[in-house]
C-alpha cells in the first residue's frame, strides 16, 4: 500500500511556492519506506511574469531558427547528410516542442 502526504507552502517574501510530498510505501513484509519530494516554483506575478513569458518566446524562436540550419543542410549539400546533422534535428527539434 502506498501513502502519500503533501502541502503547499506560498513564501510571501520570496514569492515562491513550495510543494512538499512525503510518500510512504509498505512491502508485503511490512517494511515501510519514505521518499520526499520537493519542488518550488517563483509566483509569475506583474513584470516577473511579462518577462518570463518573454524569455521563454526568446527561446522558442531561436530554437526554430537553430532548426533550420541543420535542415537546410541536409536539404542543400550531400556532403552533410549524415546521422550527426539528422540527430541534431531532431534534438532541437525536442527542444523546441520541450519549450513551447
């Protein structure tokens, strides 16, 4: 069986939120183990959030643009079609779905 325990913690000076899980598990034998978890997030609040959002379409679209190198020379030069640009595709490729 398996319990797990949480709270939400909001810091007010820091603006942070903090979100704190203990989850407890019992074997068949009836040893209990515990594991926590512990994550915070800034509270995206007036200009921390305008510039947040700012960041992260910064992000977006230099991540399309490092895809499109990659891609025009796979598409233009046979000399460079190799595994080497294909996987480099399609990490930024990842990274850029992983941002959005």
């Amino acid at each position: 069986a398996d319990v797990t325990v949480s709270t939400l913690v909001y810091s007010q000076v820091e603006e942070l939120f903090t979100s704190v899980s203990v989850r407890f598990e019992v074997d068949s034998a009836g040893k209990v183990r515990a594991s926590k978890r512990v994550l915070s997030y800034r509270d995206l609040i007036e200009t921390t959030g305008i510039s947040f959002a700012g960041s992260m379409f910064a992000v977006i679209f230099f991540c399309l643009l490092g895809v499109g190198h990659p891609v025009y020379q796979l598409y233009h030069s046979r000399s460079c079609r190799n595994r080497v640009i294909a996987f480099e595709v399609f990490s930024r490729m990842a990274l850029n779905i992983y941002s959005a």
